[in-house]
C-alpha cells in the first residue's frame, strides 16, 4: 500500500508540486503583484449543515482524474437518495474486506445501480476548468463551468390509466433534459470549496423554460441556481479503487480501451495521480430543475 500522501496547503501531492502560501509574497512574480481577477480570491462561507434552506443538500463524490486534466467528474446523491451517510472518519476498508462494506454510503453501491434500484437517482455532475492564469492555478483557484445533469421523474399513465412515476431517460416515452450550466469558481486545490457566481442561461434554454429575456432573469431569482461544495476528504492511491469501481466505471474503461497490455490492472493503477474528493453539497434556487 502506497504511504498517505501530505495534503499540504492547497493540492494532494500527486504529480506535481504545489507552492507554499507564504512562499514569495514580497518578490515579483508573488500572488501579491498579481494583476489577474481571479487572485482576488472571494471569501468562502462554509455551508452551516444545521440551517434549514430552500434546497436540496446531500454528499457528492468527485473523480480528478490527473493534475492538469482540464475537467472532472462526479456524482451528487441528494439525502433522498442516500439511505444513511455513515460519518465514520475511516477513508476506505482494508483491500482484502468487501468494498460495499466502506462507511461511505456512495460506495456501497454505484451510480448505475442506485439508477435501477431506488426512486430517485442521484445528479451527474461534470466540470470544466476555465483558461485563467497559472499563478491562479499554483494558489489552488480555479474557474468552472458545472454541468449538472438531473433525471427528473414524470407522471405517465399504465394502459389501466393508473398514475405511475416515469424517471426521464427511461424508455419509451422519453423526454430530453438539458443539463444546467451553473458557472463556480474552487479554492483550496484538491480539498475543493466550490461556489457558483450565478447560473447562465442559454436562448435555447430561455426557450424551453419560458423565459423572455435576459431582463427577466437579471430581475428575479426564479431561474437561479446556487451551488457549493465543501470537501470533508481527499483520496489518493489504492484507497482510490472502490471508488473507481463502483461509481466511475466509465472513466476506467477509457483508461484500459487506450493500454490494452494493462487491462487487468487495478483501476488505481491505472489512475495512479487520481484523486477522489468527497463532501457535503447543497444545491438550492427557485427552478423547476431542483423539483423531483
């Protein structure tokens, strides 16, 4: 087993080095004398678990892939989903105990199975890294573009003409469902603290949800969307292989498709900078999106 890798102050040492916070503030190239907008860095509030908010909140798991990869991925399991969250301090069990044995909830079953088995499904999640600045990248900041894919359930009707539930995307009878673009920025490299700067609307989603013009979002908060992320962990190494077994299959056959020798590879070898960052997330706003 790979030894636990230093969190330091911003990044899991994965790949490459991440600079020290107090490192060069009073030379020229320091985060000081920065003149890009994003080493403005905002200040982050931690989401307050113990207040009620119109929202949706539950735990979410993301894959980082590699340093540098441009994008990542994820998975948001609303409390409606999870049948508990065991708050167990332990990352992952011992290699040789069963995977679904993991204090993690998310674990014990992947986003394809709790898909088929249970009423509700959890969110796709998929961030883009937006092109800023390299020193904002070295302080842990970055910009996002999240894409939030919720498969929400419509009522149809049996050939009894009985009322039944109907997740979208099933068939037949599906209905397409644009993902949400919720833009965000990320501070603390991978021990992520995600917030969104507000939710852009495309005209064709205008379109589709009715709305007349910008105007009309600028007004009201109706359309609006609020996201943020606070991680409770950082996963590296071989604690990272129920992981990726059982919630990013997808990403792993990728991997393998591309090194056909390496095939019956554990995933984390395959993936050896991947980090998996679990935490807490709240989604809220007034759109008919957040509706199940």
């Amino acid at each position: 087993m790979l030894p636990p890798e230093s969190l330091g102050w911003t990044r899991v040492k994965r790949k490459r080095t991440r600079q020290e916070l107090n490192r060069g503030f009073n030379k020229g190239d320091s985060l000081d004398n920065c003149l890009e907008s994003c080493c403005i860095i905002p200040s982050i509030v931690p989401v307050d678990r113990s207040v009620s908010r119109d929202g949706v909140q539950g735990k979410a798991v993301f894959c980082l892939p590699e340093p540098g990869c441009g994008w990542f991925q994820g998975y948001f399991f609303p409390e409606n989903v999870l049948d508990k969250i065991d708050e167990d301090e332990e990352n992952v069990p011992p290699s040789n105990s069963d995977p679904g044995a993991t204090p993690e909830t998310i674990v014990s079953t992947d986003a394809r199975s709790a898909i088929n088995n249970r009423q509700e499904r959890p969110w796709g999640l998929l961030a883009a890294e937006k092109e800023i600045d390299q020193c904002c990248v070295d302080a842990g900041y970055l910009e996002l573009d999240i894409s939030i894919f919720h498969n929400r359930k419509e009522k149809s009707h049996d050939n009894d003409g009985v009322s039944t539930s109907r997740t979208r995307g099933d068939k037949p009878n599906s209905v397409s469902r644009q993902p949400i673009l919720v833009p965000s920025f990320s501070t603390g490299g991978d021990m992520m603290r995600i917030r969104s700067v507000g939710r852009k609307t495309s005209k064709k989603q205008k379109n589709a949800e009715g709305l007349a013009s910008k105007e009309s979002i600028s007004g009201t908060n109706s359309t609006e969307i609020i996201l943020s992320f606070d991680a409770d962990k950082v996963i590296t190494g071989k604690q990272t292989e129920p992981y990726l077994k059982k919630c990013f299959r997808k990403i792993v056959h990728k991997v393998k498709a591309s090194h056909e020798d390496e095939v019956h590879e554990e995933a984390w070898r395959l993936l050896p900078d991947c980090a998996i960052v679990v935490g807490w997330m709240e989604v809220s706003g007034n759109a008919d999106f957040l509706v199940n």
